[in-house]
C-alpha cells in the first residue's frame, strides 16, 4: 500500500498544511512531487532556516500542481441541460491511470468518472448514484469499468476505500458495491454477472464485519462492528487518529480548541467522513459544535440497511450458485438485521428510522433523511413505512426538495441543504411503500431547484439550499463544487422519469 502525503514529506508536510499555503488543504495532497521525497526533504531541511526562504516558492519548484477541472467551452445556459450533462461526463471521465511516480493517486486499471472540481478521483458512494446516470445515458462500457476497478480495489486493499488517494486508505464509504453489481446486472441483461463479483462482495462483507468473532460483554465493539442483543450492527470507523491529510489545519486547530483526547477526536471526524455525511448534527452530541462529534459511538439506520443488502445479495447469489450452506448464514444474518432494523431502529416517539448511541442504546436527537433507507431497500413494515412518509412529507419537504436534516448547524449535511443521492433514496423509498403523490413532489421541486440554477449561471451543483429555490447549498470546509457527477446522474433519471418540467407544487 503506498504512503499518505504526511508519511513521506514529514515536516514539511505539516508546515505546507499549517501554514495555509493554500486555500484548499487538498491541493497539496494531491500534488505530484518533481523528484524524489528524500531529495526535496533534504533540500527542504537545508533552506528552510534561510532568512529569505519562501515556503510557497519551495513547493511551486518541487511539486507539480493538480490540474483545475476541464471546462466545456460553451455557455452552458443555451444549452439543453440533457446535452450539457453529456458533454459533462466525457469532462469528469478519466481513463486508466498511469503508475506515477511521488503521486498520492492510486492507478485504477479501468476509466473511471470522477465527482468534479476538487474531487479529482473517484469516491465510493459517489460512484453508485453516477452510475445511474450513466446507465441512462446509455454508457454501460463506462459502468462495467467502474464495477471492475472497485472490484480490483477489493482484491488490492481488502476493501474499496474512501476515494483512489493513499491517504484514504484508512477508511471505506458507505458499502454500495453490491448494488453497483445489481445495477451492472440489470443494464447488461445477464444476472450471471453477479456470480462473478461474489468473492468480492464476501471480502468487503469481511471487511466491514472484521472482528465480529471476538465480541464479548466487556469488548462489544471492534471497528466497524458492534454486538446487539443477539446479533450485529455496523457503524462507521477510520483505523487512524491523526488529523485527516487532506483537512489537516482544520483538524488540528478543532482539536485546539477543545479538552477532548485528540486522537479520539480525530478518528470520530474521520469515522464521519467515511459515512460521506461530513458533516452532520447526525453525529453530534451538540448539534452546534464540531468538538462534540461522536461519530464511533453512533450506529447509523443508512450503514445498517446498506449490510441487510449486502448480506441479502451475497445470500441470493450463493444460493444461485448452488452454495446453499453458506446461502443460509448471510439469509440468516440478514433475517436478525431486518428485525434490529424494525425494532431498535424505528423510534415510536417520532414515527421516524433513527441513529442509535451505542452506549445507550437511544436514538440521537437529530432525525434525517437517512430513516428513507429502510423504505429504499423494503425493510420497514407498511406502518413504519406509511409513518416515514408521513413524517418526511410534513416536516423535511421545502420548496427546493427534501432538507436531509431540519437542524440548522452549520454544517454542509444539514439545513438548508438537500443532496441528490438523499434525493433518490427518498423518491424510491416512498415509491415503494406507495406514496406516489408525495414522491412525486419531492423530485419535482428537486428537479425545478436543478433546473433553476442551471438557467441562471449553466451549474450543475453538489448541493443546493432547499428553502430558497436555485441557490447553492451553504457550509462545508470548502466552495461548493460545479460537476458535478451525483447531481447530474440525479437530475437527470427524474427527469427521464418525471418530465423535465415541473407539474407538481
């Protein structure tokens, strides 16, 4: 596995990252050195004390710079949004990486499509939603290549990690392979497919349920897994505690500012982090105070129905494959799921799916999107499901769409934003349980807030603010991105589905 950034460039890593030589602390973890790490370190260690040494110039000469995103040279505004989402994935298309040198990229063998903007690879659960999009683009090749990297990922690393830098290799994103393979199999017309990723499905299920055997009363947790009543959660977890690379200074001046133990923090950012909600009051103690995260200590309703599928599809395509015995244990570990699901997880107070603290077992205090997760994958009963939807439709619809939650934190997962991926599990979730109305006029509003936007400046956004139709969404660690791959593929299979012209209000 290759060094993180802070490995290789020791002091001078964290002197760039400290001292802010750029806006952004992801630029330089993505730069590519000009020669070797010891060569520059060297050179470093020499002209550092120099009076006249200027830091910015020192890396501008050692490291070349990522490229900015490509940009399509039209205005985007006269164009057909359909048109310009095409164009758009031939823009966030890479093609199989070469093996560079002093590069925080890990190579993939297979093109790939990347979010746009900053995130200059590719991202886990990104991926799925784009996926969508480019099925109804037609571009199954480019689907086929992205399930085929995640799977060389799994074999590689033992699991597909937060994005293709090494210094997310401490962590994964929300398990969405098996429906990727799903998806694969359904666009191609040939379920035999699935039997192919197996091994691949079973090593990421490994992996999420590694430690699992050695739970007891006084060690019911371990990484990812954690022991309930008879049977297993998940939670989110990064396997390290220093300050993320690519977020460094705001990591640590967090960590100054607070009396918790640093390294309990920062795995608690990066655990968040991995659930692709960074960040969320979902994972505060405090909903307005980053220092209160807690993320560890938080089972998520989302994690959990993302396993029951992973559990349910390695089952079925065992079974399929005349492996019944080991068919029965995954169809058995779902079975347990489902009832935690059902039980733990749906709380009677709120008629909503919650987040539970793991060391009381009680649902947190911020309810989210992420209760449409067990609706999306047909875990809830029809009551829970009816109260879901009733509950969604009332109190998270805005004029722009579904907030995915209604706290007002500060924070980029909160309100007033609305995400595409929280968009479309919504949409299925109430398609399925019936609420066809309501569905339908979430994505509407969804679509008009899209649409809206892209008229005014030709943008497709990572993120739009929900309360007030067509502007951008508000908070985070950075700008909000243009691209943008999840709202693209969002937009347009409503769009596919709906009519690009909003009827519902």
């Amino acid at each position: 596995m290759q060094q993180a950034p802070d490995q290789i460039y020791a002091e001078l890593f964290e002197v760039v990252q400290s001292r802010h030589v750029f806006p952004d602390s992801k630029t330089f973890v993505d730069a590519t050195a000009r020669s070797s790490p010891d060569n520059i370190l060297r050179a470093f260690r020499a002209r550092r004390d120099d009076p006249d040494f200027d830091l910015a110039s020192f890396v501008e000469e050692y490291f070349s710079l990522p490229p900015a995103m490509e940009e399509v040279p039209q205005d985007a505004t006269r164009l057909p949004v359909e048109t310009r989402i095409e164009q758009l994935w031939d823009v966030l298309t890479r093609e199989a990486d070469d093996d560079v040198e002093h590069s925080s990229l890990i190579p993939l063998p297979n093109p790939y499509v990347v979010p746009g903007g900053r995130f200059r690879e590719v991202y886990y659960w990104d991926s799925y939603f784009t996926m969508l999009g480019l099925a109804d683009s037609g571009r199954v090749d480019l689907i086929d290549n992205m399930v085929q990297n995640f799977a060389y990922l799994i074999d590689e690393i033992g699991f597909v990690p937060n994005g293709n830098r090494s210094y997310f290799c401490t962590r994964s994103q929300p398990p969405y392979f098996s429906l990727m393979v799903e998806l694969l199999a359904e666009v191609r017309g040939d379920e035999t497919i699935k039997t192919r990723f197996l091994p691949q499905l079973r090593r990421e299920y490994e992996y999420w349920m590694s430690g699992a055997n050695t739970l007891s009363r006084d060690h019911p947790a371990d990484r990812h897994v954690v022991g309930i009543h008879d049977g297993f959660a998940n939670r989110f977890w990064d396997d390290a505690t220093i300050p993320r690379q690519e977020s460094y200074a705001e990591d640590v001046e967090l960590a100054a500012n607070t009396s918790r133990n640093a390294e309990n923090l920062y795995r608690d950012v990066r655990a968040a982090a991995e659930s692709g909600w960074d960040f969320s009051s979902r994972w505060l103690a405090d909903p307005h105070s980053l220092a209160t995260i807690r993320t560890t200590n938080v089972i998520p309703v989302d994690l959990n129905s993302l396993m029951y599928k992973l559990e349910t599809t390695i089952a079925e395509i065992s079974a399929a494959a005349g492996e019944q015995s080991e068919a029965n244990h995954y169809f058995e570990r779902a079975k347990k799921r489902r009832q935690l699901i059902q039980t733990l997880f749906f709380d009677e107070a709120s008629g909503m799916f919650v987040d539970i603290v793991h060391s009381d077992l009680r649902p947190t205090a911020t309810l989210s999107l992420a209760a449409a997760y067990p609706l999306f994958f047909g875990i809830a009963t029809p009551e829970q499901g009816a109260r879901v939807a009733q509950r969604i439709h009332r109190d998270f619809l805005r004029a722009g769409g579904w907030l995915v939650t209604q706290e007002e934190s500060g924070q980029q997962w909160d309100s007033p934003n609305g995400w595409a991926p929280m968009q479309w599990i919504t949409y299925c979730g109430l398609e399925r349980y019936g609420f066809h109305k309501e569905a339908r006029i979430g994505a509407m509003r969804w679509v008009e807030t899209n649409m809206t936007a892209y008229k005014e400046h030709g943008r497709l956004l990572e993120k739009y603010d929900v309360t007030a139709n067509g502007l951008a969404g508000v908070g985070g660690e950075y700008a909000v991105q243009d691209g943008f791959g999840w709202t693209n593929a969002v937009l347009l299979r409503f769009m596919n589905k709906l009519g690009k012209v909003p009827g519902a209000n």
